[in-house]
C-alpha cells in the first residue's frame, strides 16, 4: 500500500497581491508603480476605490503606454518619500517642555530651544531653528505652561 501525503492549499496563507497603482498612496507607492500590497489591503481598500487595478498582462501594457503618454506630467510632480512625512508628522506633533529658571534672568533664544530638544530626543544644529521676533523672558510667572512656535528646519 503506497500512502501520499496531500497538501491543503487552503491552510497555507495567501500570498501578496500584485496591482498597479492608478494615484499615489501614501506608504504603498506612486502613481503607475507595480507593487505587491497584502490582499486584505488590496481588496477593501485599493480595488474597490480604484486606486488601483489588478497588474494583468493587458492592464501592465495598457497603463505602461498611458505612463508614457504622462511622462512629462510624472517627472514634474515633487514626490517627497515616506519616511520623510512620516518624521515631519512626527515632529509637527512632538510637544517640547523648556525648562528655565524660575530664580535666575533669562531670555529665551536658540540655545534652550536646542537643549530643550536634545532632553526630548531630538539632536540638531543652532541654524535649524528659527524663533518669532518676540522676545520672551522671565522669570515670568504668566508665560508659564504657556505654548510657544518656533521652526525646525530638516535638511536630509
């Protein structure tokens, strides 16, 4: 008696889907990119708002001929990576504490705003920060908890 052992292809996870991007999606891809996306992904979200297509043999010639006609259109948008919005949001919503003497005269200027940002975890040079023309000084008690702006600039 000869035995064979049967795979279930129903208990192996399915793979990755393979679509082409019809816009930009933020984490996925740019427009006309050829990506595989998880099928979970792909068919709650990116098929039915058709965001994208399923990457077909017709679908890759067809949307590779329309890639070409906006070509032009393509290289003149600014396509800024991922991970660079990803640190943006991620310092638009950081909140620094600056801790300054109650006891001894101070002004505010580049060099707390910089030692500030180092306790939070953020490292980087004096010219990347930018300061209103108001100056602020203390020891106040009325600006304190108080929320002020200041710019970072991020240079990669």
């Amino acid at each position: 008696m000869k035995l064979e052992v049967v795979e279930y292809e129903t208990l192996k996870p399915a793979g990755p889907l393979k679509v082409i991007l019809l816009q930009d999606i933020e984490g996925v891809g740019h427009q006309f990119d050829v990506v595989d996306v998880d099928r979970k992904l792909a068919r709650s979200n990116l098929l039915p708002t058709r965001k994208a297509v399923y990457a077909s043999p017709f679908d890759l010639e067809y949307y590779a001929k329309v890639k070409e006609k906006m070509a032009d259109e393509l290289a003149k948008r600014i396509r800024i990576p991922y991970e660079y919005i990803c640190i943006g949001r991620d310092l638009q919503a950081l909140v620094v504490p600056i801790k300054v003497s109650m006891e001894n005269k101070w002004t505010l200027d580049k060099n707390i705003i910089k030692t500030s940002l180092r306790q939070a975890g953020v490292d980087m040079l004096d010219d990347a920060i930018f300061l209103d023309d108001e100056v602020i000084s203390g020891p106040n008690f009325e600006i304190e908890a108080r929320l002020i702006r200041f710019y970072v600039v991020v240079c990669f």
